[in-house]
C-alpha cells in the first residue's frame, strides 16, 4: 500500500539522535507512512545508521545531496515525496504514538468556519481543509521533559490562516501535517522552502501558503517532542534581523495585494512595525542570554528604529524573556522550577542596556518581571489551583473554552470531576469526549453552581456573570504567579549608575 504520509527528515551531524526519531515513526498507530530522510552533506555516522534501519524497514528510505541547510534539504525531500500528505520531521526530535494518526484525522475534516468548497475571501482551502496543527512538548537536550510537570507548548486558536500568521508563527514543523497538492495547487507554481534563508524558512512558507488561502485547523493533544537545544545563533545579529524584517514585511506586501483576501486582514503599517519590534526583541534577549558581552541592545535599537518604534514595552519583554530562555539556553522558565540566576541576572543586564539607551524606563524592571512570571508559572497549578475552589459534590459550569478552558475541563476529568462546559464557539472547540457536549455560553446554570470564567481576559464575561460571584481564572493565575515574582525579585543585579 501507498503511503499516505511522507515524512520529510533533513539529517545533518544528528548520529546521536537519528535512531530515536526513526523509532518514534515505526511506533507510530498509523502504518503506512514513508520517512524520506535527506543526508544534507552530514560528517557523521548517522546516514550508516539510517542505512541499517531502512534494510530492515522498507518505509524509511535515504536520499543523498551536498550540504545546502535545511530548507535545501526539505526541498530535496519534496521533491521525491509522493504521498497524499506531507509532514517534516527533524533529526533530533520525535513523534508520540498517536501523533500522526491524529494529525491525519484532524487534516481530512471539514474548516469549522470554511466548510464550503474552493478558496474563500477569508482564505479557507475547501471541503476538506488539507492542514493541521497541533500541541507539542518541550525536551531538554538529554530528552527529559522540561519543568516540574513537563511544559506544553498548545494551540493557540482554533483555526489559523494568514491574519493570525501575520501576528506570529502559530506551530512547529513537526506538529503540522499538509495535504502536498496544497504546495503545488492549479495554475500556480510549487512552493518551495527559500534556500535562501538561514533562519525562519518554515515560518515563510506558512505565510506563503497561508496567501493562497491555506487554513490550519488546530488539535487540542501533544503530537510531538521538541528538544530544546542551547542556541548557537548567528555572530551576525543585524544580519539575523533584517532576515526576520524582510521575511514579514514581504508577507504584509503579499497580503496587501491579495484582493479580497486582504481586504480580511490587518495589514496596516502600525501592525505591522509593532510585530518587527516584537521578533527584534525576542532575537535580542536570545543574543543577550547567549552572549551578554556584545551590545545586543544598541543592535536592537538599530531596528526598532527602522520598524519606527520609540519604546519597550515591558510586557513584552517579559514575553520575549521567557522565550528566550526556553530557546536560547534550553531551559525551563519557572523561576520556581529551578536555579534561575544565570538567566535572570543576564536578562536584567540587557534591561538596563535597555534603559540606558532611553529605550525602557527604570521602572519597567519590575512589570517586565511580574509578565516573565505570569508567562512561566505552570499552567497545571494553575488548573489545579482554579478547581480547588469548587466546593465538593456542587454543578460546576465553566465558561470559554480556549486554552485555559480546555486545560482546566482536562484536570477536572482526572480528578473525576464532572463539568459543563460552555462557549458561544461550541463549533470550534475540540476537547475530550469524556468533557461531554460544549454548549453555547447562556442562563441558566444549574442551581448552586460554582462558575468558573476561564479567559485572562474576562472583563466582558464579568460583567455579565458578576452576580454569581465566578472563580475567576486570572485571579487565581495571578495569585500563583506572585510567588514566581518573589523569587525573580530577590537579590536584583544592581542598575549601572546614571551620569
């Protein structure tokens, strides 16, 4: 039988790694795929490795080239791929053993909000979508999960397309399945990965795809590990920027003249400066955490400059923090997880870089801190923490079901708790059968019933629900958040003396 996934494995140096990866496809509860693993020039023994698994099974072949990166070595695989789907795979992560069976599944349904057949103005890709998304765990380099309870990277909507990308990249490679006629549609010329691009190149292609119409409906479950390596980014930082700059500025130049699919998007310039500074500031604390030695901030203020912004935000530098030291140094941002004054002292140095160049006011050092804490606290606790305020034996009704939401119905579930779940985007929502049916956000509610509003932002549902006197989920998130700002708070690196 035909595969009906081909998974695309670009190998470069990954020996150590490539046999787990290959293993956790030969686990997979779907048979019939196909890894294409592309040898992109490696200098080690993993193709021998690949080689011997593949006489053995003859669903893994290997292909050969000289070495080009990544995005050369996805093209290669594409171009031998015959599958009805594709889904890229690399070398030093791996599959659970549900997670293509579920990506498939959750590709082949109809768009929640695009069930209709051809391209829409708002971008849906017909009766069948052909793209999916899903949740993801985070590993360490030894593969051991990261935090206390092992940390989740999920969904982020329950659909995404091209407005939602043009804020940031939604998904991980691996953790995303596409339908491959999605690449090569009629009348228009194949997409390929721009070999051109050293970092990135992923998140170009979904814009790309993305401006012909592609949507991705999303899978509420972890299909994937992610090993989180210690980064090695590129010496060259402005260079690592303007990358990053030209990639999203060409995506809003292609939204704007995509006609009536523009017309459905934010594409204005504000938009689009405020997501440059964004990413500029991410890539600069990962530079600041890797090499506090070179004047990331003064690079920084370079490019914020040319994205015409005049200030941090310290939101959003407590944001960029926490992912800079899951990415940059592969660690777990919890300041309650572990040693945290390698990482804390290097970020605040960077802050007060910051703060000399006139780009942060000192008092930002602490809301940045509080939002680097609100980030990192674990969202389990969280839930956890939420359903111990429900009395005993009382209904329980708990509104908004989007990420927060569906966490907490998960816990409640293992701890055999029965609840009634609610969002007036019941048709959108995925989460566990055992949940029972998502009904539409309205009165009225069992007797006696603990309310629970779920969303960080519920100010509207407040007002609406305030009589019931609801447990609300941000309070209590920001009460166990406050322990993580202690211990981020104790011991401050001092601030450079002003002139």
């Amino acid at each position: 039988m035909n595969p009906q996934i081909d998974v695309i494995v670009p190998l470069y140096n990954s020996a150590a790694t490539i046999g787990e990866t290959i293993a956790s496809l030969q686990a997979q509860s779907l048979a019939h795929w196909r890894a294409i693993v592309v040898n992109d020039g490696s200098r080690d023994n993993g193709p021998e490795i690949v080689e011997k698994l593949a006489s053995s099974d003859h669903r893994v072949i290997l292909v050969h080239r000289d070495n080009g990166g990544l995005a050369a070595a996805r093209n290669t695989g594409l171009d031998h791929a015959s599958a009805e789907y594709i889904h890229f795979l690399d070398a030093d992560d791996w599959m659970l053993p549900r997670g293509l069976e579920l990506l498939l599944q959750t590709a082949s349904v109809r768009s929640p909000t695009h069930g209709g057949g051809g391209n829409s103005a708002s971008g849906a890709t017909g009766p069948t979508g052909g793209a999916a998304y899903a949740a993801y765990e985070f590993h360490d380099a030894r593969g051991r999960p990261l935090g206390q309870r092992g940390r989740l990277c999920p969904i982020s909507e329950p659909e995404v397309g091209l407005n939602d990308l043009l804020e940031h990249n939604r998904f991980a490679s691996h953790a995303h399945l596409l339908r491959r006629d999605l690449l090569a549609p009629a009348k228009s010329a194949p997409l390929r990965f721009d070999e051109a691009l050293r970092v990135v190149e992923d998140y170009d292609m979904w814009l790309r795809l993305a401006a012909r119409g592609v949507r991705w409906v999303a899978l509420d479950q972890p299909v994937a590990a992610y090993r989180v390596r210690p980064a090695s980014l590129s010496k060259d930082f402005s260079l690592m920027c303007r990358t990053v700059q030209r990639v999203v500025s060409d995506a809003y130049q292609r939204a704007r003249q995509a006609g009536s699919v523009g017309q459905q998007i934010d594409t204005s310039e504000p938009r689009k400066n405020k997501v440059l500074g964004r990413l500029a500031l991410e890539l600069a604390t990962q530079a600041a955490l890797l090499d506090n030695t070179a004047d990331k901030a003064r690079a920084l203020q370079i490019f914020m400059a040319a994205a015409g912004l005049k200030v941090i935000d310290p939101v959003a530098a407590g944001v960029a923090a926490f992912w800079a030291v899951l990415f940059a140094l592969g660690l777990d941002p919890d300041p309650l997880s572990g040693p945290m004054t390698r990482w804390r002292d290097a970020i605040v140095q960077f802050w007060y870089g910051c703060i000399e160049l006139g780009w942060m006011e000192p008092n930002h050092i602490s809301p940045a801190l509080g939002a680097l804490a609100m980030q990192a606290v674990d969202q389990i606790a969280i839930a956890d923490a939420v359903l111990a305020r429900c009395p005993p034996g009382k209904p329980i009704v708990l509104i908004g079901m989007g990420n927060n939401g569906r966490l907490i119905a998960r816990r409640a579930i293992d701890k055999n708790m029965v609840v009634d779940c609610r969002d007036d985007r019941a048709h959108l929502v995925n989460v566990s059968p055992r949940a029972g049916p998502i009904r539409p956000t309205m009165l009225p509610f069992p007797e006696g019933s603990s309310v629970i509003l779920s969303p960080q932002n519920d100010a509207p549902l407040l007002a609406r629900f305030k009589p019931l006197q609801p447990i609300r989920y941000s309070g209590v998130r920001e009460q166990v958040a406050q322990r993580a700002v202690s211990a981020l708070h104790v011991a401050l690196p001092e601030a450079p003396a002003r002139d």
